[in-house]
C-alpha cells in the first residue's frame, strides 16, 4: 500500500505538469478554445507503475472549456483514477485574452511538432507552477 500511495504521490505531481499534455487537445477543443466556448472532451490513458500489486493505473481525464467569467477564459482539467475511485487532480485555469493569444499558436503548432509540443508543455508547466492567478491545482 505504500508503494501505491508513493506512485499515486508521483503521479499526481507528473499529471499537475502534464494533464494538458499537448497531444490530448483535439482540433475542436483548440477551435472551441480560441473562442473560449463551452466545450468537453474525454479520454483515457495508462499510467505504468513500479508496484507489482497494481502494474498500471487507468486515468480518465476530462478537459472542459467552461466559458468567461470576469473577461478571462476559465477551464477546468480532471483526472480520476479508477483504481483509486476518485480524482486524483484538478487544475482550473481562467486564461487572459492575452494568454489565450500566446497559448493558441502553440496548441495549434504542437500537434504537429515535437519541439513546439514541448515548448507548449514548458508553457503549461510555467502557468501551473508560477502562475497562482492563472492556474491553481
């Protein structure tokens, strides 16, 4: 069990850099981002794990455009761990028209890109680690 809460540790702090990893944001959430139009996609992954007991761990992640508030653009991205039966991390973003602007080019940029998907990736990470106003986990 310890082993499983230390995985889950890592996870949690490897999901809270990457759970907008630039390969999840289809063509309509980066359109309906742009616009900042309510907006959900779901998908699932797979995480491998150093614990013999649980080898893998199913994460189902939901990234949602909710919509403005305040003039900024507010988003929320969730992680739920089946194994776990709860969600394991929660980032809500509100992104200025300003950020929206710097984030889109590269959104669209990284799907096509290795170097301008991590560049996205550092972008993301820099606004979840640095940007309590932007990003709070």
């Amino acid at each position: 069990m310890k082993k499983f809460l230390l995985t889950i540790t890592v996870l949690v702090g490897t999901i809270g850099i990457s759970i907008a990893a630039a390969d999840t944001y289809s063509e309509a959430y980066i359109e309906k981002f742009g616009s900042c139009t309510p907006y959900s996609e779901n998908y699932e992954t797979e995480i491998p794990t150093q614990d013999q007991n649980t080898p893998v761990l199913h994460i189902n992640s939901i990234e949602e455009i909710i919509g403005f508030k305040d003039g900024k653009c507010i988003t929320k991205s969730t992680a739920h761990c089946k194994e776990m039966n709860q969600d394991i991390i929660i980032v809500n973003c509100s992104f200025t028209k300003e950020q929206q602007n710097m984030l889109l080019p590269q959104m669209k940029a990284a799907k096509t890109s290795p170097q301008a998907k991590q560049k996205l990736q550092e972008t993301i990470t820099n606004l979840v680690k640095n940007n309590p106003d932007t990003c709070q986990v």
